[in-house]
C-alpha cells in the first residue's frame, strides 16, 4: 500500500488547474508520463490510447482554435496541453498485443464492439495518464469544451486516431486554484449487491 503522502499527491489534494507556473515540462517527463501509465489495465490489453503533445506556440494557436471560448487561454497559457486520442484502428495492434487470441479478428468484424472499445478504453488510459502527472509531479487540468472534428482535422488527419479529451499538464499556479467542490458520500453514489 502506499503512503499517505502518495494518495494526497494523487487524490485528495490534487485540483483540476487552469493557471499555470511559466516552467517547462521536458520531453523526458513526457515519456515518464507514458512509461507509467502503459502498464496500467486495458482490455485484451488493447491499449487504443494516443497522445499529441501540443508544446510550441503554432500549436497551441492550432489547438486554441478548436476549444470554448473558456478553454482558449487555458491551451495557450499551459506548458503543454495533451491530446489524449483513440485510434479506432487498434485492432491492427492486438497480434503483437494480445497475442494468444484472434483480437483483430473480432474487433474488425464489429465496428461497433471497437468503437465502444477504443472510446472506453483510451478514457481509461486518460485516467491513468492524470494519475502519472501527477506521480511525477506535474499539475492537470482535463478538459472537453472543444470540437473533436477541428481537432481531428487539425492533429490527425490522414490517420485513424480521434480525439477523446484534452488534458494541460505543468505546473499549476496554486493561487489559482478553486476551493474544493463537494463530492458524493458513498452511500449516495455506491451500492453493495450481496
């Protein structure tokens, strides 16, 4: 189990950011990123998660204007802001993958069953990707409010990946920070099925 300094850094004291600290997040960060976070449970170990760093200024401008109006200077003001995609072509991984069944096989055959399975699992993998910021360090601010065709048009094109969700990573200007929202109690949100 780990410390309780850990599930601070993790859960408890950990905020959503929208102001960010002028200090660069390295590329070696970004890899530490992944390299947490790729061992982390999907389905057949499917693994359909893929990123865009969006770093330089072109970028963030190319990004900005694919987001709310609420979210624009939250793209342009953090070190980088990730593009947590699904490629709806993961199937064409799953022999090197999964290799002791005919994945491909089923998910090329039901385009829905892969779409549903690309979807839910790179949601996954953003969930472990906060969590991996996090663990070394960083600050997150996740996000919607943007429009996943400028996105694709913008970031993917001439390829199968779609975009998921956005997700700025740095480090968060702590003043900026909105007090605590309440969360539900578990006997509003949990049952026990016996």
């Amino acid at each position: 189990m780990v410390n309780q300094e850990a599930l601070d850094t993790l859960f408890t004291h950990a905020h959503t950011n929208h102001g960010w600290l002028d200090k660069p997040v390295t590329t070696g960060q970004l890899r530490d990123i992944y390299e947490l976070m790729k061992w982390c449970p999907t389905a057949f170990n499917c693994a359909p998660a893929r990123i865009a760093f969006i770093k330089s200024p072109q970028a963030k401008e190319k990004l900005a204007a694919c987001v709310s109006a609420g979210n624009v200077e939250k793209v342009k003001s953090a070190p980088i802001t990730a593009i947590i995609g699904m490629d709806m072509a993961f199937s064409r991984k799953m022999p090197q993958l999964f290799p002791h069944m005919d994945v491909q096989s089923l998910m090329d055959g039901n385009p829905a069953l892969a779409e549903e399975t690309a979807f839910r699992n790179s949601s996954l993998q953003g969930g472990y990707f906060i969590l991996a910021a996090r663990a070394i360090g960083l600050d997150v601010g996740p996000m919607s409010g943007f429009d996943a065709e400028k996105v694709n048009e913008a970031f993917f094109v001439g390829t199968k990946v779609k975009a998921n969700f956005l997700c700025s990573i740095g480090y968060g200007d702590h003043s900026k920070i909105k007090p605590r929202l309440p969360r539900l109690t578990f006997d509003a949100a949990c049952a026990v099925v016996l």
